[in-house]
C-alpha cells in the first residue's frame, strides 16, 4: 500500500515539471508610470454643448483679429470703449486670445491691454484687470466662423409661468450689430450674424505695428495722442 501511494506521488510531480506552464516564466513586473511616460492614451476633453471647441490650454496667446459677419472687426480702444471697425488694419483690433480653461478664453486687447469682459446686464466692457468676467466659451461652427459666449452669465429659463417652463436657458454672445456697436447679451443667439466672428492672422503690416509698439516709445505715446484726441472730438460733437 504504502508502495503504491509513493508511485503515485512520483507519476503527479513528473508531470507538474513537464506542463508547459510549469516551464513559462513568471511574468515581469509592470514598471510603474513616470511622470514622463503617457500610461493610457488622453481622454478627449470637450466644454460640452453645440458645435466643436479648441482643446489647447495655457500657452502663448495666439494673437487674432475677429472679423464679424457684420462686415466689422472687434476693437477694444485705450479709452475702455468696444466697438467695430471697417479698416483692415485698425491697431486696436490685434487682439491676444489666451485659453484659460478647456474651450474657454480670455481676450486682451494688445494696443490697450484691456480684457474683453461682459457684465451682468449684458453689456460689453473693458477690464484692466482679469475677472471671470473676461471668460468666455469659444465654439467653432458652420463655415470656420466661432462665437464666444460669456461663462458667467445667461438668460435662465422662468419656471414660474407655465409658457416658460419648457424653454432652454439661453447663453449671451458677443455681439457686433450692422453699425458697428455690441449687442446686449441678453439679445443675442448663435445663430445671428452679429455673433459669428472668424479668427484672422495677422499680416506684414499687423507685424511691422506690434513690433513698433514694443520696441518704440514714441509710437506708444503718438497711439495715447491720437486716443486722447479722438475722445474730446466725440465727446464735443
């Protein structure tokens, strides 16, 4: 008996060494993931809503102008006034546009160095300094053309009146009407033409006036001149 159990423990520990899985090598640790190495591919992130968004944050602003379907390109002028202008070359519609979060950014006017911000009323403004009233969504849409609604205010659906109940909050846009003068937010839509703007790269003369503007004095106090003496003109009239 005890012959036969010795036998048969001999023939199990035979063919333990002969399996194929006895022979493979134990598997090797998996090396933990440096701050340097991409473990898993990025998630896509996205601001949500209609229409695509731009996925790049921080960095060098990329430096623009808006050119609104209305035929005008956003200024935003020393004296703190936003309008639009018909001139190709206006020194006051380089504009920075810096993103601060995913599919948000903020615009600075390079000539000024005043933000574009938006109130609660709706209203168009320029902040010397950054609130999160500079914020604004940026979205592509239809033919390159993007709009750019602001973070921190909306129209909010009135879910007293029965009529309102089923309505959708509405977001408010930066606005440039036929004439050239910003829209209230309040009254804008994505769809109009006064909130659609196509980011244009600067050409040679846009060039020629940035560097101009931060290698000559002469030319930034010639810029606070004219600035100056346009204001008295309007406000004289």
């Amino acid at each position: 008996m005890i012959i036969t159990v010795c036998l048969l423990l001999s023939s199990l520990e035979l063919s333990a060494q002969q399996s194929p899985l006895a022979r493979a090598p134990a598997a090797a640790p998996r090396e933990p993931c440096g701050p340097s190495l991409a473990c898993e591919p990025r998630l896509r992130r996205d601001a949500g809503g209609r229409g695509g968004v731009y996925e790049h944050l921080g960095g060098a602003p990329r430096r623009r102008r808006l050119y609104c379907a209305t035929k005008y390109h956003l200024q935003i002028h020393l004296n703190g006034k936003i309008d639009g202008s018909l001139e190709k070359n206006s020194i006051f519609s380089i504009l920075e546009i810096t993103a601060v979060d995913v599919g948000v950014v903020a615009i600075k006017g390079l000539f000024s160095g005043k933000y574009l911000a938006m109130n609660k009323r709706g209203r168009l403004y320029a902040s010397e300094v950054y609130n999160p009233e500079c914020e604004f969504v940026e979205r592509i849409h239809e033919l390159g053309y993007n709009t750019y609604a602001s973070r921190s205010y909306r129209t909010v659906p009135n879910a007293g009146g029965a009529r309102r109940r089923n309505s959708a909050e509405r977001l408010w846009y930066v606005s440039i009407n036929g004439k050239g003068r910003p829209r209230r937010g309040f009254k804008t839509r994505r769809t109009q033409k006064s909130s659609l703007f196509l980011p244009r790269v600067l050409d040679g003369k846009d060039h020629e006036m940035v560097q101009l503007f931060h290698t000559s004095s002469k030319f930034r106090e010639s810029l606070r001149k004219s600035s100056s003496k346009a204001e008295k003109t309007r406000a004289g009239q």
